[in-house]
C-alpha cells in the first residue's frame, strides 16, 4: 500500500446537497452525511440578515466553532461579528459583493479568503454559498467551510 497525500477538492456541494439526509446503499449499509462531513472536517454555517436594519446572525455547527477556534456558546450576532471582524481586511468587499450575487441571482459560488484565526494566524477557508429561503424578514445564505490547504491522507 503506497500512501498518498493530496488536497481536499471539488466533491463537497454534492456532499452537502446530501449531507442533512441519510442515504440508503444497495447492501443495505447506511450513509450518514453529516457523520462524513464532520469526519473529513467541514463545517456548516447560515447567516441570516434582517432586510430593514442589515444585521446579520450566524448560526454553525460544532464542527465551523472548532475550525474558527470558539471556544465558548456565542449568540448569534456575536458568532456574525466574531467571524466578519476576522476577514483580512482586503476581503470584505469580495465576500460583500458575492453574498450579493448569490442572493439576487439565487447561485451557488465558492469563495476563497484570508481570515485570522485567534491560534493560527492568518488561514486560507474555502467556503461554498448558496441562497437559503427567505422568510418576511430575513434574507438568508447557507453554505460550508473548508479549511483550504488541509490535507487527507488516504492509501492505494
């Protein structure tokens, strides 16, 4: 067995699109999706805006807490600011610009940024968006992170 180190890609929209549901194989073994995102290390997030006032909640799995290094129950808006006051400064207007692409255009995008963690230093995440049903009034956007440059080790 040769063992081989690559970089995550490309395959997590389709995990995601899948990851709140159990699937069912032909020899009756079980998927669980959000058993495999947590095993490889991606986290789950939704913002969410007030249309009139534009303050934004957000909401994260246990897994997004410990990639961003929380250690400690944040509310909602606090969790929002902990995370948008750690985007590298230059990215703002880029993470701005294309929440609102895909919330006017209802797409899904990846984004790539720089972003402090409070241990590490400055981390590239990597970070699929999609528009999330919007109630009377909210606007919310959804997605997953990923640490970008994590390695998986695998073997063939």
């Amino acid at each position: 067995m040769k063992k081989v180190v690559c970089f995550r890609q490309g395959t997590f929209l389709l995990i995601y699109r899948k990851g709140r549901e159990t699937m069912k194989m032909d020899n009756k073994k079980t998927i669980r999706g959000p058993e495999i995102l947590e095993s490889i290390g991606v986290g789950l997030w939704m913002i969410r805006t007030n249309k009139e006032t534009g303050y934004s909640e957000m909401y994260a799995d246990k897994v997004l807490q410990k990639i961003l290094g929380i250690e400690k129950e944040l509310s909602p808006g606090d969790f929002y600011s902990y995370w948008f006051c750690r985007v590298t400064d230059s990215y703002y207007n880029y993470i701005n610009n294309n929440l609102n692409f895909v919330i006017q255009d209802n797409r899904v995008i990846q984004l790539e940024y720089v972003w402090e963690h409070p241990k590490k230093g400055n981390i590239t995440i990597r970070c699929i968006v999609a528009k999330a049903e919007d109630d009377e009034n909210h606007v919310r956007v959804q997605g997953l992170f990923i640490p970008s440059g994590e390695k998986v080790e695998y073997f063939r």
